[in-house]
C-alpha cells in the first residue's frame, strides 16, 4: 500500500535549521532543497519526500517533527 506523506509548509519553516524529518527516517525518504538551486532566502527551502514507496509508515516523522509539519495518509 502506498503511503501518501504531506509535509505542510506554511508549519515547516527553515528545514536547514531543523532537519528532524531527515535524521529520524529510518527508510531515507526525506530530500532538503531551494526549488530554484540558487535561493539562500529559508522561505524557499523545501523538504520533500522522494521515495514514498520505500515508507514503512514507523510515523517517527510526524512524531519528531516540532512544528507538527508532517501527516501520513
């Protein structure tokens, strides 16, 4: 079963200065970018997942996540 994982990005923030989502994963399925590859602006920063098939739905990533930026459905 698919696993569809949201990440809210109005709550998120500066994913450089957190990086929660990314440590706890134990499948990897986090990335960390500027959508444009030259922004320094945080605003523009993203985490995204990229491997949702790989997802064991283990929720470390909502449960770690401080601002509550990420939902699993």
């Amino acid at each position: 079963m698919k696993t569809d994982i949201m990440v809210d990005y109005r709550k998120c923030g500066d994913p450089r200065e957190c990086k929660m989502c990314l440590k706890v994963c134990p499948s990897a399925l986090f990335i960390m970018y500027p959508p444009d590859y030259k922004s320094n602006d945080p605003d523009e920063w993203r985490v995204d997942v990229a491997f949702t098939d790989l997802c064991t739905r283990c929720g470390d990533c909502v449960r770690d996540c401080p601002r509550g930026a990420i939902r699993l459905k």
